[in-house]
C-alpha cells in the first residue's frame, strides 16, 4: 500500500491487505488490537485529482472496489466486532456525489466520525482542494466507542512530511 501507517501504543496483530492485487499499490494496513474487539484499517484511496469523464469514473470505482475489499475483511474476521476505516480517501463524500465510496462502508454499519464531531463541516485537510478529503469511519460494538475526530489545523503542511493535515481519531475501549 502506498503511504499508509497504523501506530498503536498497545500492539496487536498486523497484516496487509492487497486484494488481488488489482488496486495496486493502493491497498491498506490493518490492525486487529489484543482481544480482537477492534480492527483498525489505514487507507490511501485512488485519486482523481485533475481526471476527467471515464479516468474519473475508474478511480471512482477502484476506491468503491477497495471499500467492498475492505468491508469483505471485516466480515471475514468475525470475532473483530468494532471497525475504524481512516486515512486519505481522496474525495470528500458531501462533494463528490458521483462516488459511492462511502455508501459502501454506511452499508456496513460503518459512519462517519467527520460527521459526527463537526456538524456545520470540518475544516480542510488537503489546503488546495479547500475540503476534508481525510476521513474516518467507525462501526461501534459492545465496549468500544468513538469519543473524537479531530482535524489538526495547526499543523504545518510542508509537502515533505505531508502535503495534508493529520487528523486525530479516539476511540475508548472498555
């Protein structure tokens, strides 16, 4: 996959998921945190950045392909019950109408915290496109829930770090 990570202070077991190899090298990093309650998956989606007509719509269906692929993971590893999706996705749901990245994962009980945690709409995370295009979607299960998303405003953006701002997703387990 390319330029996605997973931090964790309390380990867990890692694995990368590249489905079939078909959205190479967009794939995504997955951590399932000791005791199985929740699987954290890092994502970098195809973008369509400057694509037009049919290289719009390709990516546009690659991004929901991977978001089947990654839904098809969640459902395999059954004993994971809550589920955080986060990372660039390249579009920003409430513009891009025309994507259904993101109704894909709303199917899977998957929401978004963006959302959730700003409801007159979050500040930019990629400053050029003036929109979040840095999301994150939970699935909540017994003991464990979402209590923040933030998007770091006051990070700088040098294009050598990260041409992004980062956000910042709590989740509190019990």
């Amino acid at each position: 996959p390319q330029n996605v990570a997973v931090a964790s202070r309390v380990g867990g077991t890692f694995s990368v998921l590249t489905p079939r190899r078909r959205y190479a090298p967009r794939g995504a990093v997955a951590l399932t945190l000791p005791g199985g309650k929740l699987t954290v998956l890092s994502v970098h989606l195809k973008s369509s950045r400057g694509a037009r007509g049919y290289a719009d719509c390709r990516n546009a269906a690659r991004r929901e392909g991977l978001a089947r692929a990654l839904v098809g993971h969640l459902h395999a590893t059954r004993k994971t019950r809550a589920a955080l999706i986060t990372g660039d996705f390249n579009f920003d749901p409430l513009v891009s109408l025309h994507d259904r990245t993101d109704d894909q994962l709303r199917r899977a009980g998957l929401r978004s915290l963006r959302q959730r945690f700003y409801p007159r709409g979050a500040p930019p995370t990629y400053p050029s496109f003036r929109s979040t295009i840095d999301l994150a979607f939970f699935r909540p299960a017994a003991g464990v829930r979402a209590t923040g998303f933030r998007v770091v405003t006051q990070a700088k953006v040098d294009n050598w770090t990260s041409d992004h701002v980062p956000v910042v997703t709590t989740i509190r387990l019990r």
